[in-house]
C-alpha cells in the first residue's frame, strides 16, 4: 500500500497514472475531502481514477466543514459508474479493509489519496495483518 496526499482531482489523477505498472492492477483509495470542494470540483472527480482498475470511495472528510446533507460519496461512485470506472462505495476504513482483504490480490498496487486521516488506513491494515500472523503463529505452536 502507498499513500499519496492528493486531495483534489488533479492531484488524484496524476497520483494514479504514476502508481500504473505494467501487468499490475491498480486500486486507487479515494478519500473526498471536504464537502463545498466536493461539490465544486464533481465532475472533476467522476474520472480523475479512470487510470486506475477499480476505485473505492470513502466517506468524505468534512475537516473544518459540517455536512450539508446535499452531497454524499455515493453521488461520486454513481457518477463513476456512468463514466465506466469501476467504482465501490466502502464508507468506513472497516468497508474498507474487508473490501481489499476479499477482493485485493497478490502484486495488486493500492494507493490511498487525501489529506484527511485515510493514510490510517494503511496503519490500521498492517496492524490488523500483524495481530493475524501472531495469532497465527500461537495456533501453530499450541500457544
């Protein structure tokens, strides 16, 4: 997993087209930030992944805003979708991880972007894997 700070659809767009590597499928995590940049750059964010294979969207990070209830993250998926990406709703870092541990595969590249808390993500999916491979380890030995 890499993490890029990207937080607007231009800065996506060049992240994902860096992170393509030949036989290497792509998914791009995308973390909206803020609901007003949200709702003024949408169009821009409908195709700023099409590099990628498949991208998840999360909730938005509202940051210094609260949620005006007129603009939601399933709004860019559906819009995602129209444009031909291959676009999932994985509201919660929790949607998230059980989405890659379910559906990711061996040499896959995933890139997280935004500037909210999704780089957590990456922390919250390693510690998970480390708490596996130990509970793993006590089963083998009889721990």
């Amino acid at each position: 997993m890499y993490h890029d700070y990207g937080h607007n659809p231009a800065e996506m767009r060049a992240a994902v087209s860096m992170a393509a590597l030949p036989g290497k499928r792509v998914i791009a995590v995308m973390q909206p930030h803020t609901f007003s940049r949200v709702k003024s750059l949408f169009e821009d964010y409908l195709t700023c992944t099409q590099a990628a294979d498949i991208t998840l969207v999360t909730d938005i990070y509202a940051a210094r805003e609260k949620d005006p209830g007129d603009i939601h993250s399933s709004a860019l998926v559906e819009g995602m979708r129209a444009h031909g990406l291959t676009a999932h709703l994985t509201p919660t870092f929790e949607d998230t991880e059980a989405w890659l541990l379910e559906n990711g595969a061996p040499g896959d590249v995933v890139l997280t972007m935004g500037c909210g808390n999704i780089n957590l993500l990456n922390s919250q999916m390693q510690q998970h894997e480390n708490e596996r491979t130990v509970a793993g380890g006590r089963r083998k030995n009889g721990n």
